[in-house]
C-alpha cells in the first residue's frame, strides 16, 4: 500500500447519546443531527477518516436511522462509493442472529464476521456526537509508536452541564481518564460528578483489528455490554492503553443548550477556521442556488448555507440550506434549519427550528440563551 | 439499445471576445451566477428533459472544461450507457484534424452518435445562459414531421440584421434563411440549437464533408443545402429567457440579470428546473457584524466583512471590513483587501486586489466600461485599473491602469 493508505479501517456509532438531545433526534439520530449551516455531524468524523485514507468506513445503526441513510446514499460525496471498501451502513438486524443493541460490544459483536474477513490491520472507532476535524494518522501514527494495544483519545475540559443533569446510565455513558507520565491510562473513570479540568474521553478508539476482536468475543460471552466500562476499565493493568491528546478545536453536543451555543461559537472566524481550515469536510449535495439578499435585507453576523432568500433582518444567526426570511421578519439568536420560512412581520428570538418549520406572518416567538426555543420539524406557528 | 435523442454540445468556442477571462479556458468553461459555469446550463436542460447522452465538443483550452465535466456525476450524467462524453478531436486512420467547423466537428464524432442509433439528435451551443425544455422542442419537431428544426427568438426588428435570421411561412415552416442580412425579411433569430432527424444529419454531413468549399459550418453550410433541397424544416418559438454571453458587457449584464429574476426572466431559483455543477465543497457563507449586504448574491465559503451591494460573490470569496464592493461581479476564491473600492467590474477567479486600490467606476456619460481582472491577477496597494481597462497581468502597488 503506499503511504496515503493508513492500514485502518473505521467503524461508526451513529446512535450514541441519542437520548441527551431527546428533541433533535425524534426524526433521526445523532449521526443526521444538521450543524453548521450544511452539514450533519456524521460528517465531521466520516470526511476525517476518508481525509486520513480510511476509506473502509462501517456505520451501525440502531434505530431512527432513515435520514442518515438518505443522507449518506451510496457514500460518493465522502468519496466512499468504492470496489474494495468503501461505506456500508448495518442495520440491526442485517444478519440471522443480529440484534439491536445497547453498547458497542453488542454492536461490534454483530459484525464480528466482517471484521475477520477484513485485511486492514488497525480498527478505527468513533461516535458522532462531536464535531471535529480529526487527525486520525497522527493518532494512529502516535499508537504505533507508543507500543499500545488501544489508543483512546481524549481532551482537557470540562465536563459540560449537559451530563451532569444525565442519570446515571440512562442517557449513555461518558468517561474521563487518568492518565500517568506516558499517557497511558490508569483509571477510567464512568460518569464521574466532579468540577474542574478532565481528561474528558472522546470515546474515538484505535486498535488493532485481531485484539478487537478476541476482546470482543470474549467480552459478549461474558455477557458484557460497553466496550469501554466493561472491557478497558478492568483490563487496564493487562492491557495498554493510551491516551492520545487532541488540542485542536471541537464541538461536542450534549444537550440541546450545548447544541445551540457549538452552533453559535463558529459565528467566530476563529471557531470556524479551527473547525473547518485542517482538512475539508464533505456533505451531501443539494444542488441550491447562491443565496440572495434582496433590497431591504440586513445581516449582521451571521453564517449561512446556499438556497437562502432574506429579504427582512437577520442577526446572530445560523441559516441552514433553503431558509427563507421574509420582509419586515425579524430573527435573531436562531439557528433555522433547511427550508424554515419565517414570514412578514414575524419576530423569532433564541429559536431553533428543525427541517420545513414555517412560522407566519406576525407572530413572535423568543425563548432565552439558557433555554432555546424547539419547534419541531414540519410544524407550523 | 437506440435513444430516442441525444445531445451533441459545442463546447470549443474560443469566445475570444472575453479576452482575459479565456485566456487559459474555453467559453463554456467561464465561471457564472455564482456558482455555475456556463455549459451548467445546456447540460441541466438535457438532463431536466430526459436526455441522458451528450457528446461535448472541445478543442480550445479544453483542461478546465474536461476536469469540471469529470465523470458527469453532478449533472446525473454518469450513466451506464450513454451518459456525457469528452469528444476533442482525435486522430484517425486516415490523418487527424482540427474540427474546422460546427459541422465538421459533428462530422468527426458521427461515429459515436452510430453508437447510439438514436432517432433524433440535437445540436447544441455551449455559450449561451438559457433554460429551455428541449422536449418540448422535440415534440414540436415530431408534430411538424418535421427534418430539422431550429428554435428561434423573436428580435426587436432594428437588431435583426445582427443574427442568422429563419423567414416562415405560416405554418411556421422555414422557406428562406438569412445570414446577418441588411433588409431584414423576419425578426426570427436563429439561437443555433437545432433537432435534426438522425439520417438527415448523417446524410448532409457527409454530403458537406466531400465539398471542399464547403466552411463546415451549420449555418453557413448545411442549413443552405437542407433549403436548397426543400426539405422539411421548421422554426419553433422559444420567448424565455436566452442570452449569448460573448462579451464582457453582456456577460456581466446577465450576471446583474441574475440579481433581479423578477423582472430578467432568469430565475435561478426553480426547483423545478434546477441548474446543476459541481460543488465547491466550502462551509456555509459568512457575513460579519461589520458587514452591509444589500441586493446581492452570495455562496458557500465567502467570508464579508465589508460592504457588498448589488453584486455576485462566487464561492471562496473574501472581502475585508472597509472594502466596497458594487455592481461587481467577483468570480471565485478572489480577495478584496480593506479599503479597496471595486466597482461596475468583473474580477476573474483568485484574484487579489490590494488595499485601498480602486477597480472600475460606476458609468458616468460617455464611460460605461465594465473594468475586467483576468484570473490570477495580482492588485497592488493602492493601484487604481480605470473602468476600461482589461487586466492580464500583476499591477504594482500604486500603479494606474486606464
């Protein structure tokens, strides 16, 4: 293989943390969830991996998982329509014995048969929940290195408001790690409660191909469930597993508050550079116009997708592909998904409006900046 | 399997009246509205009509065009049989050639139309801004029984002597045809789009072919001949919006058409008859608190932090605060430093222009210029490119240009 081939195959969890942003999700998953004017997160984490030569991509949907595959079609925009590889989406029950599942050993377990039949050497794995423009060479290349046999990368935050409001195992698990002078981890820590600097896991895996599969194998005989909690955490003095450090920028989306203001933040060029400058993210292609703004229209600190007509006033705002804005309307702090029309004289504020919203003519709607507005897709105010 | 129609596009025009702008591309190839190339149009009109098979002429600076049309994928035309097809000219048993002329360029590749064995094939011109549904045409031609038919325009009368003009009878069968005549007879200017029943085609190309005085032109040539032989032809009448975009002042013309569909009749944005291209791939558009946006259209990757009004931002387009932007049109990944005044222009793709430096000038009496920034172009600082210049090359800091 020449060296733009990283040897790796991905495998993505669409479903993950569906349940922290009930709202979002009701029409589709976490994966299909719209970010960014025009893209939806799934996007982030798949065009990493093809930028990164990982062009072997497998997608384990659980449920509600129509708009992903919709979105995703044959994979062509992500450049993964291909012979040897490309993307496969697995539905849960694509196989006699398959079944929904919880964590990702069930989920893995699934397709235990592929992974063998496999020929990449390392397994690449990652949510969807976080927006990121992800260097998965360097984390694999920092794998290699470091001699480990799971590398698991992570960042230094806070852990945000949204999981400590999180039952415990109700909405998904999240993790934090200790980590010694090599960065290798010591404790993994399940749902911890403490304020203060972490070292928050971004639950994205790199191991090789044969261990992940002997540990899962085990790990589902024994009846286990998540991959992280019930395999890594008790194996962590037999196994070693790695911390790799990411300083880049990333969205990560925890609830619909968070989803709002990682939204907002890329109304910061520098945001939005540190999102989108390393490498380019690819989305499906709607074939819209260029946006027009007719007399009368004013913007003011805004990002928008192409297919919008604004005609009335818009400011701090996020527009996604197709919105319209009427004359005399008036939005702000919102963020308009695909095809919302906010009509004459309408007033919206602290919105967020999914898929073919309309709101008519005069009405006035605000929420606050800790609590946004939800109206939910196809509705009419 | 036989098509009933297919498509033969001509995409090798030079389109020399652009200067700048084709200098390292052809015609078709020529960024417009935005986020489309001209060719954008005939091929989402065949695809729109159900044409799946399009053969595209090139022959000049045809790298941009044949990168751009790749695979055919962003216009569907990716097919398992058919699809679009690159056809430059190509060598031959019997010697190679340049394509002398429309004809002769269709003559060349008759043998991939054979491929095909469709029923009817229509010629198509690759420089021109028009929608049109092509089956519509079609159907006109099979009602007529119809050989050839041309679709044509009606002109103001006093513009008539500008165009290939089709005199009908009134059953709207042609029974003269006048090439740029001083005494107009009809005001039905011909648009060079042309159905032709495929054995007629074969026969009066091949016919034409063996006259050596023959230019191998469609309109100099075979439709003479098709008249001379009283063949069955007919002039069907397209009143939508039709634009041949062969010089700067009308091309950017129709780019400010584009800004007010209301009234031009160009109307971008019909989700029934969609303009496909291929996608720039960028986040979506910017606009900064800074910014004044007035009366404009703007794409996938800008970034405004000036002020733009009443203009075409293609996708990748900077402006910076201070920056005046008006009754411009600014082609892609250009950079419009702070301070900078661009007016009543067109500033070609990755063009930088300086700070403070002043492109163009709204028309005042006598000067009506549309100032033209090659691609590439570098403005200086403070340069000023007066509102008739035609840019190829690097204008230094402070330096004028009229």
């Amino acid at each position: 293989m020449v060296n733009s081939n990283s040897n790796a195959l991905g495998i993505i969890f669409p479903n993950s943390y569906d349940s922290l942003i009930p709202d979002l999700v009701n029409v589709r998953l976490m994966a299909s969830i719209p970010f960014a004017s025009r893209y939806r997160m799934i996007d982030f984490i798949l065009s990493s991996m093809v930028n990164c030569g990982i062009d072997n991509v497998s997608v384990i949907v659980r449920n509600n998982y129509h708009s992903l595959m919709d979105h995703l079609g044959s994979g062509r925009e992500w450049d993964l329509t291909r012979k040897n590889g490309g993307l496969t989406i697995f539905p849960p029950f694509a196989e006699k014995d398959s079944k929904p599942y919880t964590g990702r050993v069930e989920a893995l377990s699934n397709i235990l048969d592929l992974l063998r039949s496999q020929k990449e050497k390392y397994v690449v794995m990652s949510d969807t929940n976080i927006a990121v423009n992800f260097d998965f060479k360097a984390m694999i290349a920092e794998h290699i290195a470091s001699g480990a046999d799971v590398s698991v990368a992570y960042n230094e935050q806070e852990l945000p408001e949204g999981v400590f409001k999180t039952q415990y195992n109700a909405k998904g698990l999240y993790y934090t790690l200790s980590l010694d002078e090599d960065r290798r981890v010591r404790k993994i820590y399940v749902n911890p409660r403490t304020h203060g600097i972490h070292n928050f896991s971004m639950n994205m895996f790199v191991i090789g191909r044969e261990l992940l599969i002997d540990l899962i194998n085990t790990a589902f005989v024994r009846g286990q469930v998540y991959f992280e909690r019930d395999v890594l955490s008790p194996q962590l003095e037999k196994l070693n597993v790695h911390g790799f450090r990411f300083d880049g920028y990333l969205a990560r989306i925890s609830d619909i508050k968070s989803y709002f203001e990682e939204n907002m933040k890329l109304l910061d060029e520098k945001n939005l550079s540190g999102l989108f400058d390393p490498a380019p993210v690819y989305t499906k292609i709607r074939d819209d116009n260029p946006t027009r703004y007719i007399s009368g229209a004013v913007a003011k600190n805004i990002m928008a997708a192409d297919g919008c007509v604004i005609e009335g006033e818009v400011e701090n705002s996020i527009l996604f592909r197709g919105v319209k804005i009427t004359k005399g309307a008036k939005v702000k702090n919102c963020i308009l998904m695909q095809d919302t029309v906010v009509e004459e004289n309408a007033r919206v504020e602290y919105l967020i409006s999914d898929k073919k919203v309309t709101i008519t003519a005069g009405k006035e709607m605000k929420g606050t900046d800790t609590y946004p507005l939800y109206i939910a897709k196809g509705h009419q105010v | 399997m036989a098509k009933e129609m297919i498509a033969m596009l001509l995409a090798g025009g030079q389109g020399s009246r652009l200067y700048a702008l084709t200098q390292k591309l052809a015609k078709p190839a020529v960024p417009f509205g935005g986020k489309y190339r001209i060719i954008d149009f005939p091929l989402s009109n065949c695809v729109n009509s159900g044409i799946d098979t399009v053969g595209i002429l090139t022959q000049y600076q045809p790298l941009v065009l044949n990168e751009y049309i790749g695979n055919g994928q962003p216009w569907d035309l990716d097919r398992l049989h058919g699809g679009v097809h690159v056809l430059p000219p190509y060598q031959q048993a019997s010697g190679s050639d340049w394509y002398k002329g429309t004809a002769n360029a269709i003559y060349q590749n008759l043998s991939f139309i054979e491929r095909y064995n469709p029923q009817y094939v229509i010629i198509l011109s690759g420089d021109q801004i028009c929608k049109q549904d092509y089956s519509d045409f079609l159907k006109f031609h099979k009602e007529k029984g119809a050989e050839f038919s041309v679709a044509v325009m009606e002109v103001p009368w006093e513009e008539a002597p500008r165009f290939g003009l089709m005199v009908t009878d009134e059953t709207d069968r042609i029974t003269e045809f006048q090439e740029k005549p001083k005494n107009p007879k009809s005001n039905l200017a011909s648009m060079g789009i042309y159905i032709f029943n495929w054995d007629i085609l074969k026969k009066y190309l091949i016919e034409d072919e063996e006259d050596p005085q023959s230019e191998n032109d469609f309109g100099n040539n075979i439709i003479p001949n098709l008249l001379r032989d009283n063949r069955k032809m007919y002039a069907y009448h397209f009143s939508g919006y039709w634009k041949d975009v062969g010089t700067i002042s009308s091309l950017w013309e129709a780019n400010m058409e584009v800004l007010d569909p209301e009234h031009s009749g160009i109307n971008l944005f019909d989700d029934d008859w969609k303009i496909y291209s291929r996608n720039s791939g960028m986040t979506g558009h910017r606009i900064s608190a800074s910014a004044v946006v007035e009366n404009s259209m703007i794409t996938d990757g800008c970034r405004v932090e000036g002020t733009v009004k009443h203009s075409i931002l293609y996708a990748g387009v900077q402006v910076a605060e201070g920056a005046v932007i008006e009754d411009a049109v600014v082609m892609g990944g250009s950079v419009i430093k702070s301070g900078a005044v661009v007016k009543h222009c067109i500033i070609a793709e990755n063009v930088v222009i300086g700070e403070n430096a002043v492109v163009g000038a709204m028309p005042e009496g006598e000067t009506n210029g549309v100032a033209t920034i090659g691609p590439g172009v570098y403005i200086g600082d403070g340069a000023k490119i007066g509102p008739n210049a035609m840019i190829s090359t690097n204008v230094k800091d402070g330096e004028e240009q009229w």
